[in-house]
C-alpha cells in the first residue's frame, strides 16, 4: 500500500490572500503584521494548494506566521520548507510541530508587546522636536533612501515591503541627516489599512542623541494622524526604553522561535 503524498504548497499572489484570513483568526500577535500580508501590502504567502488549503504561511522579511492545522500532512512540509535564521510566529500545537520536525532546535526567543492607545500627540511633538542640534529630522524620500543604500555601514532600512520603492509607495518613514549623511531612519515596518509596525536603526556612533526619539515619535504621529494604529515590539531593552519613552505600555510577553543555521 502507499502513502497518499500531502498536497504541493503553492504561493499566493497578493490579491488572493484575503480568504486565508480564518487560519490566522487565533493568532492574535502580531496582528499588524498578519493584516498587512494578508492585505497584500506586504510580503509572500505559501500555502496548502486548492480553493481552501488547510494550512499556511506568512513571511514578512525574517517572520514566518504559521495559521491553519498544524496536524494536516501539508504542516509538516510547510515547517520544513522554513529557511533557517529566522522566526516563526504561531500557536502552541505549531510550536510543538516546529521543535518535532526542524533538524536542529528552535531556540525560544521573547518579544515584549505594548498597547498604543495611551500615546499623547503633544508629548510626541515635543519629542519629535528634541533631537540634538547637528542633526535635522526629515520625511523618508526617495533621495534620503538612496543615501541609505549607499552607505550601509552607517545605517539601513529594515522592513518588509517587497523593495524600498514598495516603502515608499505604501509605507513612510522618518530620517536624522547630518552633513548629508542618514544617521538614523525610522520606518513602518509594514503597513495595513489600519496599523503600522515601526522598525529603527539608529548608527552606534551617533546614538545617545535623541535620534531614534524623534525619527520614531515623527513616525508614530504621523500614523495617528492618517488613524492608523502603531504598533511595537521589542526584541531588546533599548527598543523597550524607547518604547515607554515614546508612551507605549508594556502589555505582554510573547513567545518567538529562531530557527538556528
């Protein structure tokens, strides 16, 4: 007798994403994140094949969320096909199928999350405004984005739009320029048609200077003014300082798997 093979795993095109929304339903973190992919704005999608796949993935430049059933045969197939050196985001059955499946194990890595609806605009425009006097805070274009490519050894955009002309186009973001060069850049990270997650890179040269203050509080007031949520995420405790700087809250603790090289 032979084994039935699982269903290939195919890639879904931007606007065929929005009936995978029910895999995802439980996996409340990061919710921007999954919105944007599923949206379209952002990202690829692998899934099950056929008009309602069982199972599915959603990878935004390093994150990889996991939604559907992670019994189903094309689970196991979809956990292996993951690259290495990145993080997986998803339920704990998924979590126990990642540490079963992976050659090498997971590590677990915790991101703290914070609530945005305590975030005061006047307070945010004071600390837009308080970035040391050498360094002007400017709007992301395609100019200053140029100068980051340029000069990578100073800073860089991470985020996970499909190209730099995507972030422009859909996203926006915030510089700190001195002598022409890019010392720090805040970014939305992604964006869906109700929230933004902000991403930082500040030089280490130049920190300590109120940079990343201002390009973020730029950034995250600007979001609320075109009524999209901002969301954070801190994966280390400078992000988490400069979280509660900017008036996010703490608000839990979550799991993230590395997938070790």
């Amino acid at each position: 007798m032979t084994t039935a093979a699982s269903p290939p795993l195919c890639e879904r095109a931007a606007e065929e994403r929005a009936d995978l929304a029910p895999l995802f339903a439980d996996l409340v973190w990061p919710r921007s994140m999954i919105d944007a992919v599923l949206e379209g704005c952002v990202g690829t999608v692998t899934a099950g094949a056929g008009d309602a796949p069982g199972v599915a993935a959603l990878h935004a430049q390093v994150f990889h969320l996991l939604g559907g059933d992670p019994s189903l045969p094309a689970a196991a197939d979809l956990v292996q096909s993951l690259p290495a050196g990145q993080l997986v985001v998803g339920s704990a059955a998924w979590y126990a199928l990642v540490k079963e499946r992976r050659e090498r194990a997971p590590e677990s890595w915790y991101w703290r999350t914070y609530d945005h609806t305590r975030l005061d605009a006047s307070e945010l425009k004071r600390l837009a405004g308080g970035a040391h006097a050498a360094y002007e805070i400017l709007p992301l274009d395609a100019g200053l984005l140029s100068r980051v490519s340029q000069n990578r050894d100073q800073t860089e955009t991470e985020h996970a739009f499909r190209s730099d002309a995507e972030l422009l186009d859909s996203g926006f973001g915030y510089c700190a320029v001195q002598e022409d060069r890019v010392r720090s850049v805040a970014v939305t990270f992604t964006r869906s048609s109700s929230a933004v997650e902000a991403q930082i890179n500040t030089h280490q040269e130049h920190r300590r200077r109120g940079l990343a203050t201002a390009t973020c509080a730029s950034l995250v007031l600007r979001a609320l003014e075109e009524g999209l949520e901002p969301h954070w995420s801190a994966a280390n405790r400078r992000s988490e300082g400069l979280a509660q700087k900017l008036g996010f809250v703490p608000e839990s603790r979550r799991e993230v798997l590395y997938l070790p090289r």
